[in-house]
C-alpha cells in the first residue's frame, strides 16, 4: 500500500512540475467524456422527440375491430345478421387488463348529414371523451364531448373540419343543429383539420378524420340502435352490430405486444367466431426501436472517435516525458528500482491525467440543458428566419442525459488512458539502464 501511495505522489508531482502541458493533455480527455454525455444527451433528446412523433400515429393502441363473418358463417343464415364485438366483450376487456390506460368504444356508421341547404355524407362516430385524446384531434372552438354530456345521453355533436366546413362554409357552427337522419344535434364543438393517418404495412389502416360527426355513444344506442338497414337492389341487408371497434391504449410501446396477447386470450374465448381482428402497430413499433438505437450508435460513435483524440494526446505528452526523463529513468533503475516499478510509475500519470479530465468531462457534461437552452435563446435572438424554418422538434428538443453514459465516459476515458499510456510506459520499463544514464 506505502509503494502504491508513494508512485501516486511522485506521479502527481512530476505533472505538476509542468502544468501547461498537462492542462492541455487533461483538456483533450475532458472533450471526449463531455462529448459522450452531450452526444448521447442530445440523441436522447432527438430520439424522444421523434418517438413521440411515432407515438402520435398510434404506437401506443391497439385496435379491435369488428369483421364481417363470411358468407357461409352460419350468423349468415338468419334475417339478421348478428356479429362483431359487444359491450360486454368492451367491459371485461377495460377491467380485466391492467396495462390499458384508455379504453374507448367506438360505433361507426356511415350517414347522411343535413344543416340548412346543404348536404353531405360522412362517417357518424359514437363515443367518449376520450377518443380525441387517443387520435390526436385538436379543438378549433367549442369543446369536445365531455363525461356528462355522454352519461346524460345529450344530443350533442363535435364536427370534423371539412365537415363544418361543407355545411355551414364560413358561418360559425356552434350553437347551430345538424340533421342525422330524422334526429337533430345541437354542435359543441369543431375539430382542427387532421392530417388522415397513412396505412402502415399490415398494421394499420389508412383513416379518414375530416368528414366525421362525433356524438356521444350512449346517444346513438339509444337513438339508432344497433339494427342497420342497408338496401341491396330489391332486397336489404339487415345487421346487428354493437361495436364497431374498442382503441385501447397502454402506457408505453413496450407493453403493446404483451397486452394485444392478452386481448388476444379473452377474446378468443369469448368470441369463438373469430368476428373481430385485433390491430397491433408492430411496423411502428419496430420504428420506435430502430430510431432509438440508430441516434445511440451514431452520437455514440463519434463521442468515442473524440475519446480516442483525447488517448492519442496522452500517447503523445509520455512519449515525449520518457525521453524527457531517460536519465531519471536510468538512475532509479541503477538504485535498484525493477522495471515493473517503472512501468507502474507511468501508468500511475497517465490514470491520474485521464482520470482529471474525466471527472471534470462529467461536470461540464451536467451543463448540457443549460448551455443548449442558452444556446437555443442566443439563435433565436439572432437568427430568428433560420430557427423558424427548422422543424419544431428540433426547435423544442432538450437533451436528456442518459444516466448510464456518466460512468461509462468515465471508465472508458480511464482504460483509454492506460492503453495509450502502456506503451510510453513500457518503453521507459524496457531502456538499457547504462544508455539511460549517458543520456544527455
């Protein structure tokens, strides 16, 4: 212990009888940690953002849907053709799973909607509030169907906006009635224009928002019922359909595929018929993960390229303190000192650099957010064209430390040291100790 305290004071002492230089050898070390914990704060913050970006497509929800039986199904034989998810199917889902978070019910009819002259036809949407939270609509004016409106079974609607657009152009909708059938709506509320979600490999299907009418479920069960008419030439197709389709959704895309099983479980039991199909977002998902790992490598990547910088200088600043120091190096060795002692007493300052800079890498490595943000107010002071023709996500981003990144730095920036100092170390080891001590 008294040697390894001893090679510690003498290795701390022969840095500091030149300060620059190790200053400068510190410097290069303290880049490359700081850069791994920016690098890699910065891509979690792009990462994050671009995860909620896949999230905002529905990464999160998994969708039952109801679906036709075929023809040949025996619920095809009668007059009316019963299928499809039920509410009881709805409630033993939502209290049975604890992952879900949301669960909405949802009960789609097409229909034809009347306000005044004009006319149009459009998709009528049974639901509850919390179906614009799940599919990202954004109120222009008014509200969305709230809690009472749908207990209290109001005749209340919320229209999509091509919707209020084509049947009341620029009058202001709210307060106003829409006709469905031979039922009146008196409209709350008008959603923003959304964009319609693309269909995604076999995951997801493409959806159309803008021409809907929403109204609370509990109303359109009372008010339409689940019989639907539709006529076929001379003859009519009579269905019976309690459910449209059930969105549930989890807390994060890692419990996706495990509840979408478990949802698979119950209803396979229930419902034999196998009239429903479950939806899992497994192309977004699989983006989810990809985006995530592609930001950690690359940022990774080149904080280690900057790390690798910083090992090369400390190579550097030894080779040249061993020759520095040859006839040091030779007197020790001629008073009995072995060439392990040599060696350890290099390697002893080539940890000590590394470690320095790697401690002061991880302070400055914490002003990440500050510095960003400080940045991100100069640019927009300065610059405010060129901050507002870049993407809002990279706008808003704020880095997120990685906690792992800290003590990986570290340790890396430590063994880096050593590796880059074995070599310097060794060749002192290794010098012929007479030559050592002619050395001028």
């Amino acid at each position: 212990m008294y040697i390894w305290f001893r090679t510690w004071q003498l290795g701390v002492k022969s840095l500091l009888l030149h300060p620059l230089r190790s200053l400068l050898t510190v410097l290069g070390i303290f880049i490359g940690v700081s850069s791994v914990i920016w690098l890699l704060a910065i891509g979690e913050g792009i990462s994050q953002k671009a995860q909620e970006q896949i999230e905002n497509l529905g990464a999160t929800n998994i969708i039952v849907r109801t679906v036709k039986p075929s023809a040949d199904s025996e619920k095809n034989q009668s007059h009316i053709l019963t299928y499809g998810i039920q509410r009881a199917d709805y409630e033993v889902l939502a209290q049975s799973i604890p992952s879900i978070v949301e669960s909405v019910p949802i009960r789609e009819m097409r229909r034809k909607f009347t306000a005044g002259n004009q006319e149009m036809e459009g998709r009528l949407v049974g639901c509850t509030p919390e179906y614009a939270e799940i599919n990202k609509l954004k109120l222009a004016r008014g509200h969305f169907l709230t809690t009472t409106e749908c207990e209290a079974k109001k005749n209340y609607c919320v229209l999509a906006a091509e919707t209020a657009e084509r049947l009341f152009r620029f009058a202001n909708p709210i307060g106003k009635n829409v006709k469905v059938e031979e039922s009146f709506y008196q409209v709350v509320g008008v959603l923003e224009p959304r964009q319609a979600t693309a269909a995604i490999g076999g995951s997801l299907d493409a959806q159309e928002f803008n021409t809907d009418i929403y109204i609370p479920i509990k109303t359109l069960w009372e008010r339409m019922g689940d019989l639907t008419i539709i006529p076929q030439g001379s003859s009519q197709e009579r269905t019976e359909i309690e459910l449209s389709q059930i969105t549930l959704q989890v807390a994060s895309v890692n419990e996706v595929e495990a509840t979408a099983k478990a949802v698979e479980t119950i209803l396979s039991a229930r419902r034999p018929d196998g009239d429903y199909a479950i939806t899992v977002p497994l192309e977004l998902l699989e983006q989810a993960r990809t985006t995530r790992l592609m930001f950690i490598l690359f940022m990774g990547m080149i904080a280690a390229i900057s790390l690798v910088v910083g090992g090369i200088g400390i190579m550097n600043i030894m080779l040249a303190t061993v020759t520095e120091r040859t006839r040091e190096i030779g007197i020790r060795r001629a008073l009995g000192a072995k060439r392990s002692d040599i060696t350890r007493q290099f390697l002893v300052e080539t940890v000590a650099l590394s470690s320095v800079g790697g401690i002061v890498g991880i302070l400055v490595g914490f002003t990440c957010g500050p510095i960003i943000e400080f940045g991100k107010y100069i640019m927009k002071s300065s610059f405010p064209t060129v901050m507002a023709s870049l993407p809002p996500e990279v706008v808003n981003m704020s880095p997120i430390i990685v906690p792992w990144s800290i003590p990986v730095a570290f340790f890396i920036a430590v063994g880096i040291g050593v590796i880059f100092g074995l070599y310097p170390a060794r060749r002192a080891a290794m010098m012929d100790p007479i030559e050592a001590l002619r050395h001028e």
